[in-house]
C-alpha cells in the first residue's frame, strides 16, 4: 500500500474514531463499522474488494486486547493461540 494522501486521510480518521462516539462509555460496534466502512473506502480507491468483519477473529482480538490491558503490555505473542481459541479457522 503506498503512502498517498488518501492513506494519510485514512489514519487521520482512525485516530478520530474514538472521538467520533461523544461521551460516555464508547460504542466499540459504531467505532468498528466506521473504522470498517473507512478502510473499504479506501480499499475501493485502491480498487481492491472490500473487508468484511468476522466474528471469531473479532472475539479473538478482543480477549488479546483485553489480556494485553490486564498484562499492562503491549505484543502478539499468543494471538494466535486466542484465535484458535475463538474457533477462527
């Protein structure tokens, strides 16, 4: 992926996101379809076919990510093992 102005637009909107659900505790599915729809925009400039979400890879970088918080740091070591735990296949 090149590093164009529309790929600069992308990530500017990701660090928006948060900002975009207004006070209050965050709505993480409107987060996840506007990071979604963000990236197919861009994917179909880029003429390429659109993302779809899948639920076990989501549940499984959500158990990571929260494991990650508790652990108070940061990897990928033992993501996969948490999708395979999910059922992703």
């Amino acid at each position: 992926m090149r590093c164009g102005g529309r790929a600069w637009r992308l990530a500017a909107l990701l660090l928006l996101v948060p900002a975009l659900g207004g006070r209050g505790k965050p709505n993480v599915e409107h987060t996840l379809q506007t990071i979604l729809e963000a990236t197919n925009q861009f994917r179909a400039g880029e003429g390429h076919k659109p993302f779809k979400l899948n639920p076990h890879l989501s549940a499984a970088a959500q158990q990571h990510a929260a494991h990650m918080a508790q652990a108070e740091m940061m990897s990928h070591a033992g993501f996969a093992a948490c999708i395979r735990q999910a059922g992703y296949r």
